[in-house]
C-alpha cells in the first residue's frame, strides 16, 4: 500500500478543535530542538495549556533554557495513553501528535500570580518559581496525528491512523 505524502488528509476526519481536546487531556510531550552547533536534541517534558499554547517550565541553568530562544521554532510530539486497563496487559503504543511550535520565553515571576490558570501555576513548586523560566510555545503549521479519533484495531494500519489537521 502506497504511503500518502505528508500534508495529504489520510485517515480520519479530524477538526482542530479534536486535536486540541487530545492536548489538552495530555500532559507529557518530547521536545525536539537543533543546537547553536547544528545537534539534534529532545527531550521529555510535562506541559500545561492556556489559550492554545502550550508552557514547560525549565531550569534557567538547564540546555532547553540556554539554548531555546525567542523566536526558537521547535518540534513537539505529544503522546496520548490509549487503551485504557487493556494496556496493563498488553503492549498498546500511545497516540501521538506531532507539530512545530515557536518558543517565547518568559521569566516565571514574571506571570501575575493571580490571573495564572491553575494548570501553569502547578508547573513549578513554589520555592522555585523565583528561578523558573517558561516556555511559551505556539503551534504553527499543521498537526500530524497518529492514532487519535481511531479505534485500537484501526491503528495497526498506518494510512487509516494518520490525520493531518491545520493549525488553527
């Protein structure tokens, strides 16, 4: 079976606003980057969402914070636990979605406490949150969705499991 290109509708109808449920439920994302020197780097990150950005707090000290930059595009894959009890028992991958973003970042403090969702403000204990830095990080472009909106059964075929959906 031949493979779609990459910015061609595939598998299931997916809206924006799907995905967006699916980032939202989710909280774990790699986080994908090119070094000053041209390396490749990612990592793991737990993110919150507001306003459909998405915000990792990072240690000031850390590689994210030295080496992503306003204006930074980066790469985000997002994955979504599928399966339910059934992954308890059997080896069911996750959902993902991937998607590049533009980073803006912000000193922590910075973020007026009292208008803060609840979900930013859990990103950093509190006797860190002097320090912190935090990524903004706005999606652009297209969402590339694998397994989301699509039966267990279905995501074995690879075509029938990939969406591709615009950034709205």
């Amino acid at each position: 079976m031949a493979t779609p290109a990459p910015d061609q509708p595939c598998g299931p109808d997916l809206s924006c606003d799907e995905v967006w449920r699916a980032i939202d439920r989710a909280s774990f994302a790699v986080l994908g980057h090119v070094t000053p020197a041209g390396e490749p780097r990612s990592s793991g990150v737990v993110y919150a969402t507001d306003a459909r950005h998405l915000y990792v707090a990072v240690d000031p000290e850390g590689w994210k914070a030295r080496q992503i930059h306003d204006g930074s595009l980066v790469s985000l894959t997002v994955t979504v636990r599928r399966g339910g009890l059934l992954s308890l028992l059997f080896p069911i991958p996750p959902a993902t979605i991937t998607f590049q973003a533009r980073a803006r970042v912000h000193a922590f403090r910075d973020r007026d406490a009292a208008t803060m969702p609840p979900a930013l403000a859990k990103l950093v204990p509190e006797d860190r949150a002097h320090k912190a830095v935090l990524l903004e990080l706005a999606p652009e472009g297209r969402f590339v969705a694998y397994g989301i909106g699509v039966s267990l059964q279905r995501m074995r075929d690879p075509v029938a499991s990939r969406a591709v959906v615009p950034v709205a």
